[in-house]
C-alpha cells in the first residue's frame, strides 16, 4: 500500500512537473508570436521574411514535393524574394498508364514520352510559383509587401548550353490580385507576368 501512494506520488509529480513545461512552453510560444505580429505590424523586414517564411511553410504539398526556401525582404522596394528549390523531375511519374494483357494476364506499362514529361514537369514548376505567391498576398493584410519575386532552382536542363534552368517570376500585388487563379492556365498566366525559365 505504502509503495503505491509512493508511486502515485511520484507519477503526480511528474505530471505536474510535464504540464508546467507545457504551459512555460506555450507561453513562450504566445509571446513569440505576439511580438512578431507587433514588429510585422511595424514594417520590421526580419519579421516579415519570417512570417511569410512560415506561411509558405504550411503549404500542403505531397511528400515527394520538399519545400525547401529563404525568403528576404527589402522594405525600401517593400518587395519579397523567395529563392525556393524546386522538386525533382521524379515528380512527375514516368509511366502514362497500365494496361491489362487479358490473354496473357499480364499488366503492361506505358511510358511517358521525355517531352510529355517535361511539359508536365514545367507546368508543376509553374504551378507552385504562381501559388507561393498568391499565398504571400492573401496572408500579407497589412500591404507591406507590394512586389514578390520567385526565383526556383530546378533539374529542367536547358539543350542549348546543358546549364541547370532556373523558374523567374515576379508579379506585383494589384496585377496579380485582380488574376483569378481557379480560372487561369498556370503557363499562359506564368508567361503574362513575364516568368521565364532561365540558365543558372
């Protein structure tokens, strides 16, 4: 009897020991986040790559899609720069489809041709430009930011000289809110803003 009073004792005091770092934590956590809405409020440039840092950060891609940036931003221009590494060419699958062989019970692949890959691949590339930046927009409700300029490493391959191509666009805030992007094709749309993909 004695050694569980002591054991319910001792698990009490773990608990409570657990909840009071939990609360120390999420305390700290609050006024974190206070103070960087506060210096976000004021114009602070580090505040606010850091917070658009975390907004493209809770962007829900696939796991096959790391997102991987640095975002600056430079209050005399009030523009934001997102340097982002693209995903690899692997997300776009290689296989076109399956086909069932009735006769031989056989499951028969279909590739993908290298262009189709690569138009794929692009239009994902394009894709996840147009959206990062829209997303910097709509969580930007104090309008410091009025210009964002995306720049994306990616494995594109230009034929002409062998050099990695790098994904450019950038887009103002009035031109690119008056886009509705359920409506635009992501590659006309890219190329409007005057996105380019170029040699790294």
């Amino acid at each position: 009897m004695a050694e569980r009073a002591v054991e319910t004792g001792r698990l009490n005091e773990e608990y409570e020991e657990a909840r009071a770092a939990f609360a120390a934590e999420a305390d700290a956590h609050n006024k974190n986040v206070d103070a960087m809405r506060e210096q976000y409020a004021a114009g602070n440039a580090e505040a606010i790559a850091e917070y658009n840092g975390l907004v493209l950060e809770r962007s829900d891609y696939p796991e096959e899609c790391p997102q991987e940036f640095d975002t600056t931003y430079d209050p005399k221009k009030k523009s934001l720069h997102i340097d982002y590494c693209l995903p690899p060419v692997s997300i776009v699958p290689s296989v076109r489809k399956y086909k069932y062989l009735k006769t031989s019970g056989e499951i028969r692949e279909e590739p993908r041709r290298e262009t189709e890959v690569e138009r794929l691949y692009r239009n994902v590339l394009v894709s996840i430009a147009l959206r990062s930046i829209h997303e910097v927009f709509e969580a930007d409700q104090a309008a410091h930011i009025q210009l964002v300029e995306f720049h994306g490493d990616s494995e594109l391959v230009d034929k002409a000289t062998g050099r990695r191509m790098k994904v450019s666009v950038s887009a103002r805030r009035e031109t690119f809110l008056e886009l509705d992007l359920r409506e635009v094709e992501e590659m006309t749309c890219f190329k409007k803003l005057g996105g380019r993909f170029i040699p790294s």
